[in-house]
C-alpha cells in the first residue's frame, strides 16, 4: 500500500478474533457454562441489547472469576503469530498503536502489555469479580457499548491523525466506518459487504503487514 505515512497514522486493532485466533470470551464460556451464553448473545447479535449488557450477564455465568482459572482457559487460544512483529514494526514506523476490545478486558490487557501498547477494555478487579467499563462512552449515539470503539476513532482524527482499523466481529461495526483505512476479516467483512462499506481483506496480521508495505 503506497503514499501512507505510518508516523501520522493511529493502529487500532480489535482483539478477539481478530489478535487471537478465537474469541477468548466464548472460549471461556463454551468451556465453563456450556451453552448457557448462547441467548444472550443472540440478543446482542440481532440488537436486542448493547454489548455492555451482554458482557455483564455473560460473565456472572461464569462459575469462577478466578484470575488464574481464567487465563489458564483463555491460554488455550493462540495468539496471530504475526501480531508482535507487526506492532513492533508499525511503532517503529511511527504510528500510534492501541487495543481496543469490547470483551471482558483481562485477555486483551494481557497481550497489550506484552508488546507494550495501550489498551481500551473493560477492567476486572479481581478482589470482588467485579467489571468496570472505564472506555464507555454515555455521550455516543449508541451508548450501549462496555467500551466504545467509536469515540476512540474520533479522538484520534480530531488530532489530526490518520486512523486504521483492524477487526472481525460485531462490536467493531461502529468503528468500521470511521476508519480511514479499515482492515476486515470474518462477520465484520461480512457486515461491510452487506451495506457496500469498502475494507482490505485480510485472513491473518501477515496480510495486514503486507499490505502495509511492512516486513512480514
């Protein structure tokens, strides 16, 4: 891809699905509730409720707010091999890069910290169990979101920053459009074929390097 200057560029990437190779969320509730989760979560698909509403009754399905328990499970999800490098060849370059996930926040916080980006998630605090959505954003139109990926783009083009999105699922579907460029895989690429939004395929963050003009 020619002409894009990285160093004024801000890199969000979405992270279930689309940094790990599953959803950890599901994973975690496939593996400890069964398919209890799987209302709910057909209401959040068909709009019924906002992902915020969603994340707080999927996780008081959970038998345990454990830490270790938790992660232990959500470790059996790989990570994109290529993410890593691509981070650190996109910081080199100059860009801003952040996390961005709407999920239970812990897995995301995680793999953030060990490439050393910031992140935008929920926060669990682990005395009580206890979520917290510290990047919702009650003055969004939809408001519904536990953290809103919307009002994130904005914030990074008011800056004067160009902005490039990286996602899969159903709670980037609010951002999607913002993006300067936008990167889509899976119900995402989906979604924008469905209402003719323009987005670069990709299958793995291999492909997002390269078509970045950056080493695989």
């Amino acid at each position: 891809m020619d002409g894009i200057d990285l160093g004024s560029a801000s890199v969000f990437f979405d992270f279930d699905g689309t940094i790990s190779l599953a959803d950890t969320g599901m994973h975690l509730l496939d593996r400890l509730t069964g398919d209890a989760w799987h209302d709910i979560e057909l209401l959040y698909t068909s709009g019924q409720i906002g992902s915020r509403e969603c994340i707080l009754r999927q996780w008081d399905l959970l038998p345990t707010h454990d830490g270790d328990v938790l992660r232990s499970v959500v470790a059996e999800v790989p990570i994109d091999p290529g993410f890593a490098p691509l981070v650190a060849r996109l910081v080199d370059a100059g860009a801003e890069v952040t996390l961005v996930s709407d999920g239970f926040g812990f897995a995301a916080s995680d793999a953030a910290g060990s490439v050393g980006v910031p992140v935008r998630t929920a926060t669990v605090d682990w005395t009580t169990g206890e979520l917290a959505f510290p990047y919702d954003d009650p003055s969004c139109p939809c408001a519904r979101c536990g953290t809103c990926k919307q009002s994130t783009l904005r914030r990074a083009a008011a800056d004067g920053r160009m902005t490039i999105f990286v996602g899969d699922g159903t709670s980037d579907r609010m951002a999607a459009p913002l993006a300067d460029i936008l990167f889509a895989t899976g119900a995402l690429a989906r979604w924008c074929d469905a209402h003719d939004l323009t987005y670069r395929p990709f299958s793995s963050l291999r492909d997002v390097a390269v078509d970045l003009g950056l080493p695989a």
